[in-house]
C-alpha cells in the first residue's frame, strides 16, 4: 500500500490525495480544520486565500469566528460540512465524523477510488467518539506516553460538580481552564440543577454565547464587568466565575479555585494552594484510549502525531502492543519509515 498518509514539519495532516488538515499544504486543494484550539489552525490565512475549499462544521467555524476576528473570512472559500455527509473531490470522498473533544471537533475520513479508508482522528475522547474503521490511521498522541493513564475508581465529572456545589456555599467559586473545557464544565453544572449565575470576562462570554447557539443550554450569564458579573464578584456572592486558565495567576486569590486539567495522572483531585485544586478533568484519551482507538479502528498502518505532541513513544507502544505498522512523523532523526 503506497504511502496515504503523513505529517508534514508545518504540522499538516495529509490524507490520500486532496486533503490536508489542520496545517497549511500548497500540495492540497482542500484543508479541514477539525476544531478551534491555535494548535489546529495552522496557516489558516493562506489556506483562506489559496486553497479550493476549507471545510470545518458550522460550530468550529464560529469558534474561529469568535477567537481569531483577525482572521477574515470569505464565504466562497469556507464549506461547512455536517457530520457524516460524504464531500466528492475527483476521485475522493471526504466525511467529518464526530469527535469528543470540544464543541463541533471532528474527524476526518477519506475514501479513495480503490476503496482505501484514511482517517485523522484529530483530538478526542474515547467515550464519546466513534471509532472510524480504516486501513490507514493518523492518530494524536497527546497523552501517548504509558505513564499517562487516568486509571481513577471516581467519576471526575461527578467529583467536579460536588466540589463546586459545597464551596458555593462560602461564595464564589472560580473554575479556570481552556475554551471550550469551561463551556463543557457550565454543562455539567447544570445538567446537575446547579442555578447560580455563571460569571465570566468578555472573551469567555463570547465563546459561551456560540456554544449557546450550538445548543448547549447554559442558563444565567453575566459578564464580569457588567453591574451583575461586579457586584456578584466584589461581594462574594454565591456564583461561579469562569476565566481561561491564563488569568489564573491574578484572579480570584483570595476564594476557593479550581484548575481543570489533563496533565494530572495520580489523582482525580490534588490540593495545590490554601484553596486552590487541581481537577483531572480532560478533553484528551489517556494512553489506554488511544491504543483502544486503535486497536478498533483495525488499521494497518498507523502514523502518530509527533508535531503537536511526543507521538515516538506511542508509535512504539502501538508496535509493541499491538502488532501494527506504527511511526512518529514529522520523523525524528533516526527514525525509520513505514
């Protein structure tokens, strides 16, 4: 089987003949981008202007929209696709299927003219991610290494929401993370009936108010420098405040905070300050959802990210576990082919 597949040094994703995904590629006509985190959007510009098309879902769209206005869209060069709907290009067929990850991910399979299935798995979670059957598999390798497991006997989601619920009662609680982690966690607070306002900067907001469209069912928002958003703030009042995890160092010092992040392997929940947590809550597949991945997608040959992430680890846990053609790329130095 010839080469279908690779990951170039500028990070693009390419898949059979026409697509490239998540990076820039002058050899492509089409880019995808499967969802709205920097590390997926890579020369988003030039593709705007010089490719055929760039497809995304309608949601990722308006997340680029939202976090990156300084990026110009043209309608005629964007084609948004709904999960499971085949696009025609020459002799190809491109689907964006679903992705676990944040709101409107995808991932991307191509189908070639003698029936080669191709697939880029993009960032997801196991459990809510189907699993695309393919002969060739690029896959992320984020927690790629076996020393990233989340082997926990708790429900971190579960755990999340009962801590927020008990602190609520000394007043505000502040919840920092990554966009669309925030979105999901106000999602879970109320599919729990927890009815506080939910209060946030402008940035956050506007985020929310797209997932909003999207569907989510998010409640009372106020924005932190609104009348509401302050005096709920300056007072100390019951609510929850919700900021990116880069404000961490300067907001909220003095209230209960709570840090949701992947990187977090030993516990579901650590103590890192006089009232500061660290929540494993991640929008990543740990070591053993990714080989799962794989072994499901019964792929013979699979490629790891190794751009975004240290993918030579898991290329080699694959070929030991499992018994595939597996490799890093961009390859490192020494590195052998497929």
């Amino acid at each position: 089987m010839a080469e279908r597949a690779r990951v170039t040094r500028s990070g693009a994703i390419l898949l059979g003949d026409s697509v490239a995904c998540d990076a820039f590629d002058a050899t492509r006509p089409l880019h995808v981008v499967t969802h709205a985190h920097s590390d997926h959007l890579g020369g988003l510009r030039r593709s705007l202007k010089s490719c055929e098309k760039v497809l995304m879902t309608k949601a990722t769209r308006d997340l680029v929209k939202t976090l990156n206005g300084s990026i110009r869209f043209e309608d005629k060069a964007v084609k948004c696709l709904e999960y499971n709907k085949a696009l025609k290009y020459g002799d190809e067929k491109i689907s964006l299927l679903k992705a676990d990850h944040i709101l409107g991910a995808c991932q991307v399979l191509v189908e070639d003219a003698g029936g080669i299935r191709i697939a880029w798995t993009g960032d997801f979670r196991l459990d809510g991610t189907p699993v695309v059957e393919c002969d060739v598999l690029v896959v992320e390798a984020t927690y790629g290494s076996p020393s990233c497991r989340r082997n926990f006997d708790v429900d971190v989601r579960q755990l999340l929401v009962s801590m927020i619920e008990r602190r609520l009662r000394g007043g505000t609680v502040y919840v920092f993370g990554y966009h669309g982690k925030l979105q999901e966690i106000m999602q879970l607070l109320r599919n729990a009936d927890v009815s506080v306002p939910f209060v946030m900067p402008e940035r956050v907001y506007e985020v929310t108010k797209v997932c909003e469209k999207h569907g989510m069912r998010l409640g009372c928002l106020s924005l932190s420098t609104d009348k509401e958003g302050h005096e709920l703030l300056e007072g100390n009042l019951p609510c929850v405040a919700f900021y990116h995890m880069n404000a961490r160092q300067h907001v909220g010092l003095r209230n209960t905070r709570i840090c949701v992040s992947g990187w977090e392997f030993q516990k579901p929940c650590k103590q890192i300050g006089d009232q500061e947590y660290l929540v494993a809550l991640s929008d990543h597949s740990d070591f053993d959802g990714l080989i799962e991945y794989v072994k499901r997608s019964g792929a013979k040959q699979v490629i790891t990210d190794n751009y975004r992430s240290n993918g030579d680890a898991l290329a080699k846990e694959l070929t030991k576990r499992l018994g595939v053609s597996a490799v890093a790329m961009p390859r490192s130095a020494g590195q052998t082919t497929l």
